[in-house]
C-alpha cells in the first residue's frame, strides 16, 4: 500500500504529492480534480448506487455485459470506454472505496478490468480520445486517498491525462497535472515538456507560481524516485 509509512521511498511519495496539492492550491485551485476533468468525488459515477448486495449486483452485470460486446466488436474503441466507465463506476461503490483508506479487494477487481480496458481503448487509437473515460482513469489510477481516489499508478494516470489535455489545450492546468503525473512516473523529459508549456501558457500573473510548483515538483519526485544509495528506483512511484 503507499500509504505504509514505514518505507522512506513511500513517505518521499506521499510529501511530493502534498507539496504540489498546496502549491497549487496556493495558486488558486480549490481541489485536485478542478480544471482536469477528472474527478475526485468517487460516487459521482457510481451514480450514488449505495452499498447493498442489490445495488452492486447492477454495477456488476453493468460490467459483465459491457465486455461480452466488447469482446463481440474486439476492434471497437467505444464498446471498450464502456466497459471501463462500466468498471470505474463499480470500483468507486461505497463497499468498494473508503475515501480514507481506498479501496477494497473487491474495488481493485474493478479497478484491474479498468485498467484492462484503457490499455485497450488506446492501443485501438481512436481518432477522438473519450476524455471522460480519461478523467475516470486518472482520479481511479493517479493521487490516492484522502487527496485523491486513485493508486498511484502513475503511469496510467499519466498516459489518461495526456487524453484529458489534449482535449484542452490551452488551460495551462491541465500541462500542471500532466507534468506532476510524468515526474511521478519517472518520466522527466516528459515531465519537462508539460511544465514548459504550462508555463508558457499560464497568465503573466500566475508564471511564477506555475514555474516555482513545477520545479518543487520535479525535485520532489526525483528524491522520490532515489534510493538511499543515490539510484534510481526501477518501480517508480507507484508503490
């Protein structure tokens, strides 16, 4: 789990990720998810389906039926992003997902068909990537609990954010998280591209801010991505 504080690689993790949420809060975001078009709210797709055997059973058929047509149209970039917001919604049920701890065995079922189906929807290319199937990836797979609803499987959220900025491309927000998700990941060159443009793109006003959150965030990961002997850990920062 990240949140085991007894690893010192885990705690570095855990301070990269509070210093860039009150930089940016510093500079004016409210919350995780403003800007992004994700979502840190964890029932909001779930559509506040309760926690009974019942209701469950709904969001499980939802799942199940959604990958038998998948499977029937294999080539199918949409029935794919229905089989993932299908599993998203699923995961973040309240028998699932704690917003303190995270989720359960059950939600990282759920949270393993998600996965399964993103892989697939952008190995599809689709000539117009879902950005609300992105910004369900990202808030299930970047900043976990209590900031966050995901794992910190960077990598994933980062390659969703990539989806969810493209589709704005002038909020100099959206290259802040892409950025933030790329130097978790261990991925500094593209890290460095985001920031840049987030910069280039922020208000006179706010590069400075931008420019300062952008640097706290790269140092922070790259001592996140150290071990004690001063190399580069091969697991990243998921945990």
């Amino acid at each position: 789990m990240l949140f085991d504080l007894r690893s010192p690689h885990r705690r570095r993790v855990i301070k990269t990720v509070y210093d860039f949420l009150a930089l940016l809060i510093g500079i004016g975001l409210v919350g995780f998810g403003v800007g992004t078009g994700t979502n840190i709210n964890p029932f909001s797709s779930a559509g506040g389906g309760g926690g009974t055997a019942t209701g469950e059973k709904v969001y499980i058929d939802a799942v199940a039926n959604a990958q038998k047509k998948a499977k029937a149209s294999p080539t199918n970039p949409a029935a794919w992003a229905k089989v993932g917001t299908a599993a998203y919604a699923l995961a973040t049920l309240p028998v699932n997902f704690d917003s303190t701890v995270g989720y359960t065995a059950s939600g990282h079922a759920a949270l393993d068909k998600l996965k399964q189906a993103w892989t697939t929807y952008l190995a599809l290319a689709p000539a117009k990537p879902d950005a609300t199937f992105a910004g369900e990836v990202v808030a299930a797979f970047g900043t976990p609990p209590p900031s966050g609803t995901g794992i910190g499987d960077y990598k994933t959220a980062e390659s969703a954010q990539e989806v969810v900025t493209a589709n704005s491309p002038t909020l100099y927000t959206e290259y802040e998280f892409l950025a933030y998700y790329a130097y978790l990941a261990n991925e500094p060159s593209r890290g460095d591209l985001a920031s840049a443009r987030a910069i280039a793109l922020a208000p006179k006003s706010a590069v400075k801010q931008v420019r300062s959150a952008m640097a706290s965030v790269k140092a922070s990961a790259e001592q996140a991505a150290t071990g004690t002997t001063g190399s580069t850990s091969t697991t990243g920062a998921t945990g």
